[in-house]
C-alpha cells in the first residue's frame, strides 16, 4: 500500500471499476478488441490515431505503431493481460472523443459475442463490500460496458450475491461521456443524493480511473491488480504540465484496500 496524496476525508461512498478491478473479463475483452482493431482503415480511424511522438510513453508510442501497421495488439499485449479497452482507445486516440465513441460502439457490437463468463478478480470481494456496507459506507460500481452487458456480469459473478450490496451501478450508455471524462461519477453520486469531494473514494486499475476521479473531485485510489512495480506507476503517472493527473493512494489489493479505510474510520 502506498499513500501519495491522501486527503483526510473519512470515505462515505466507495465507488468501483467493475473490469480489472472487482472481476476479470480479460478474455472476452481482448477478444472484442481483436475484432474491432480490422475495422479501423474501414472506419477512417487509422489517419485519427495519435502520433507516435506525441503519446506519454515509449511502450504507448510502440503501441500505436504497431496498431497502425498490424491492424492487431502485439501479442505481449495480451499476454501480459494488463490493459483495458479503455485505455486501448484512450491511447490510441487521445482527445478525439468522435473516434473513440465510434470504436466503443464498434467493441459493444463486437463484445456481444464473446461475453458470458466473469470471475472475481479476487478471493474475498462479497466479504469486503458486506463490511464497508456495515460500516456505513455506500457503495456503487462504474463501467463503460454497456447495461446490457452489466446487467448480465452483476448477475454472474458469485451468483448474484454482490446485488445486495451495491446502491448505484452507472454504465458507459448512462451518460454522454465514457471515463475518463467525469460523468459516471457524478451520476453516480447524484443518484446517492452524496457530494462529489473526497468522502468519496473511487477505486480502478487504469490511468482512465485516475482521471476521472481526479477532474471529479473525488480520491482517487488506484487498484494495482496488475502488480505494476513503482517505476512504471512513475511512468504512467508523471506528475507534469501536460499529463497532471495521479492517484492519491495506490492499493496492491483489496486486504490493503480494507486497512486503508480502517486508518480513516479508527
């Protein structure tokens, strides 16, 4: 567990990232992506990628050169399973959100056809939300998935036995803007009838999570499942001019997440 920036505000809503961070769908993710990567020359996407020498970092400059040349991820891409949709289409597009509301259509259709299972992304999670619930704490699950789709996984994962626990679910067709524009947050919070400052907590894996719950207002704790080491969470959260944004805690998993909020309620 590390604590960057932690504002002292004891958490009164705890909001999750759904894929990667309460549950793994890496596969039907990746295989979505892999149907809709083809797609872009047909689409006109490929002239709206971002340059190479303008992405944050090396591996994200790779990663857009090989897009544009392969049509495909790199293989270690996803065999390393440690990059969502989201930041595929965040990378590979930037701040042109009429490509990236395209390609998130387009990954929907193609989604359709690859989901069913879904998996706790760890052991102990019912455990966990039944104890924050008991503590007060409402608690609320955000996805750029569909409802369709969401509607479904809630209903799977553990069978069922997480409904009972979660007061708001804010889905990507909820709002107009997909994370990591801040609309998922602020629904969700308005539909709690709670402020948006850091008595509430949102947890994710992606540096999308992060802005979002950054330009939100909110703390923002970041749930390192993928057990990125410290250099390149300093890669992926620089901390400059041009590329602000950071986590105010980062979590390895959600036993840590647990002794986080226990230090703010003791």
């Amino acid at each position: 567990m590390s604590i960057l920036n932690l504002p002292n505000a004891r958490p009164r809503v705890m909001l999750y990232d759904w894929h990667a961070t309460l549950v793994d769908t890496l596969d039907a993710m990746y295989h979505a992506v892999d149907d809709v990567l083809p797609k872009l020359v047909e689409m006109g996407l490929i002239e709206r990628m971002v340059r190479p020498e303008d992405s944050k970092t090396i591996e994200d400059a790779r990663l857009v050169m090989y897009v544009r040349d392969q049509a495909r991820l790199h293989p270690k891409i996803k065999a390393d399973r440690k990059i969502s949709r989201t930041d595929i289409f965040e990378l590979l597009f930037g701040p042109d959100e009429e490509a990236k509301r395209i390609s998130h259509k387009v990954f929907d259709d193609a989604y359709r056809n690859h989901y069913g299972e879904v998996r706790p992304f760890e052991e102990g999670i019912r455990d966990m939300l039944a104890e924050f619930r008991g503590l007060g704490i409402k608690l609320g699950v955000l996805s750029n998935r569909k409802r369709e789709f969401m509607e479904y996984e809630i209903r799977a994962v553990d069978g069922g036995r997480w409904l009972e626990y979660v007061d708001t679910m804010v889905c990507g067709d909820d709002v107009p803007l997909r994370k990591p524009a801040p609309n998922q947050l602020f629904k969700a919070l308005e539909n709690l009838s709670a402020p948006s400052d850091h008595s509430c907590w949102y947890v994710g894996d992606s540096t999308t999570d992060v802005i979002a719950a950054n330009d939100a207002g909110v703390t923002s704790v970041f749930y390192n499942g993928a057990k990125w080491d410290r250099s390149w969470l300093d890669r992926i959260f620089p901390d400059t001019i041009r590329h602000p944004h950071k986590p105010d805690a980062v979590v390895n998993d959600f036993k840590e997440l647990r002794r986080l909020v226990r230090l703010f309620l003791d």
